[in-house]
C-alpha cells in the first residue's frame, strides 16, 4: 500500500502599521494591525535525507543537507558581523532569499536539538506584496517556523517564535523592533513599545491602502539610514505624540482627528527623508481631495516607489491611482494570528 501524506499547513497573516514605524525602533509606541492578506508554509516528508525549499511566488528553489546549513548558517553570521561592523552591506548579508529560510531552519534543528531520520519539503507561498511594509518576510518566516515545528511536534511557544523569527529577520532588516512577528503571530490590533504589546480592543474598519510598488531600496537599507542621521535626533518624541492621538482617534472613532495626525505623520517622514518626490506628489493630490494618507512601512531611500501607503478619508481614489500607475487595495482587520490550518 502506498502510503499517502497530508502537508502540515501553516497560515500566518501580514500586517499595516497604523502609525510609529521607525520609531518604534527608538522605544516609541507603534500601532499595527494584522490583515488578510497571508503567508503560508506546507510540509511533508520525503524519502530522502535531503530538506527540498520552494518558494513558490518568487519561483526559486533549494535542496540541502543538514552539513550544508550549518556551513550556511556559519558563513550567514560571519556577513552579518561584517554589516555590523561597517565592511558589508546589509543588501549582501544574504546571496538569495532562500538563505534566510535556510538559516531559519538550522537555528529552529540547532535551538531545540531536533533529530531528522528523514528529509522533508517545504513549500512557502503568500499574497502578501513582497517588501511593500506589510510585513510579508515576518508572516512568512512565522508560518515555516511553526510549520516545521508542528510537523516534527516541538511545542514552539507564542515568545519562542517571536524570539527566533526576530534572530532570522536581523540577516534581512539588520534591526527588527519584533512588530512584524508579534502581529503575525497574535493577529488583532496592538500597541507595541520596547519589545511589549499592548492589545487595543477597538472596533476597526476596513483600511484603503494604495500599493505604489516596491521600493527600490531595501527595508535594511532604510533602516540603517534614518539611523544614521536620526538615532539621537528629539523627531521621535514628535512620532510618539502623533502615535498616541491617532490611538486617542480610534478610541473615539474621530475620524477628522485621525486624518489631521495622518497628515501630521506623513510630514514626519518626508522629514526622515524615506519618501520618495512621486509618492509625496501623490499624497498631496490626496489631501487636496480632503484626504489623507502616509507610507506604512520603512519607505524608500532611492527610486519613486515606497510600497504600501494608508489612506484615509471618504473621496474617492481610483482616477488619481490610475493617474500614477498605482494600485489600491482594500483589506480587512485580521483578529486570528499564526494558525494550523491542515495537519
């Protein structure tokens, strides 16, 4: 008799901050909320002892040993060393977007000493727009991170996950403030400041959102620039007052409110110099609709696009996106986190 497998299915979804980014690196208070957009990670055992990895949406595959990721694992932390230390870019931290599956997967085998008596595969897809400020590297590190657990029945708790998720995403972003993966994994709307998340019980709306491409620049790169020139700049304490009345907004569901501290926020990040000239042409056209609008993630610092920006307001958006060959997308509050969906 053949003996048929069902792949262990996890689903992991992204996630829109509200207000907060980049600053919530510095200990300032965030607003995120996770949406219905996804990640997901299936895995099934093979009859080899070889670990097979596809990434379907971005068509690359990978097949290793586990000798070959401990190497890759090595080679992995000595380039980040080096970004740390000035010689190496963060963009060359990693060769191709499989090594950061594959460092994950070796630091989950390492961490928990878990024993493989066979090989296995994995297959990673996800709707969620690629380095757009949705957090689609967080959702789909946390679905194959639990996904393998759960195949090989390693109880990964909630802070497990966000701990070893937030080590992986550091090859990549360079710092990540853990946002991305608490959201993920708790799903809901929160406010997270210095590691700790605060979940808000507020009735949400669905968000308009304007996809203006992805950034020519990646989120590390932004990162490690607006620290440059802003780490122990007062412009944070500026963001934090903009996050806590857009909070004090929704609580009271003031909706003239929240879009004057949208408006406000926006003008912060012009300052961190993260928008590009096409994307503040455009939300200036918005706001002379009567909208408003800002970036919802780490912006761009070269090229006319900065992925996901939020917009709010009542008038209506197409003409302008078509205008500027930018595509809206509506979503959906997401109150379910990381979840097994087949097993």
């Amino acid at each position: 008799m053949v003996e048929i497998f069902r792949p262990y299915v996890v689903k992991a979804p992204s996630k829109v901050i509200l207000s907060g980014e980049h600053s919530v690196v510095y200990g300032k208070p965030c607003l995120v909320t996770a949406v219905d957009l996804f990640a997901s990670c299936g895995v099934l055992p093979s009859q080899s002892n070889r670990i097979n990895l596809n990434l379907e949406d971005l068509k690359q595959k990978a097949t290793s040993t586990l000798c070959y990721l401990r190497e890759l694992k090595e080679r992995l932390l000595e380039n980040y060393q080096a970004c740390l230390n000035g010689r190496l870019s963060i963009r060359k931290v990693l060769k191709k977007p499989t090594e950061l599956f594959q460092f994950a997967l070796i630091t989950l085998i390492d961490t928990f000493q878990m024993e493989l008596e066979r090989g296995f595969f994995l297959n990673i897809k996800s709707d969620i727009p690629i380095g757009c400020g949705m957090g689609s590297s967080a959702a789909t590190l946390i679905s194959f991170i639990k996904a393998i657990a759960g195949f090989f029945g390693v109880d990964l708790k909630r802070d497990w996950l966000a701990k070893l998720c937030v080590e992986v995403e550091k090859l990549q972003h360079g710092h990540s403030s853990g946002v991305d993966a608490y959201v993920s994994i708790n799903g809901g709307l929160c406010k997270f400041q210095q590691g700790k998340a605060e979940s808000l019980s507020i009735e949400q709306k669905p968000l308009l959102l304007v996809n203006t491409g992805r950034p020519k620049s990646t989120t590390g790169q932004a990162v490690m620039a607006v620290k440059s020139k802003f780490e122990k700049s007062s412009i944070w304490d500026d963001f934090e007052q903009v996050t806590l009345e857009i909070q004090n907004a929704l609580f009271k569901n003031n909706q003239e409110l929240l879009c004057d501290q949208i408006r406000k926020n926006h003008r912060l990040l012009v300052q961190l110099g993260i928008v590009p000239e096409k994307v503040a042409s455009f939300i200036v056209d918005l706001e002379k609709q009567g909208n408003s609008a800002k970036i919802c993630g780490a912006g761009a610092i070269s090229g006319q696009t900065a992925g996901i920006v939020l917009v709010s307001g009542t008038h209506c958006i197409e003409d302008l996106c078509k205008r500027y060959n930018f595509t809206p997308l509506r979503v959906s509050p997401q109150s379910t986190g990381a979840h097994v969906i087949h097993c």
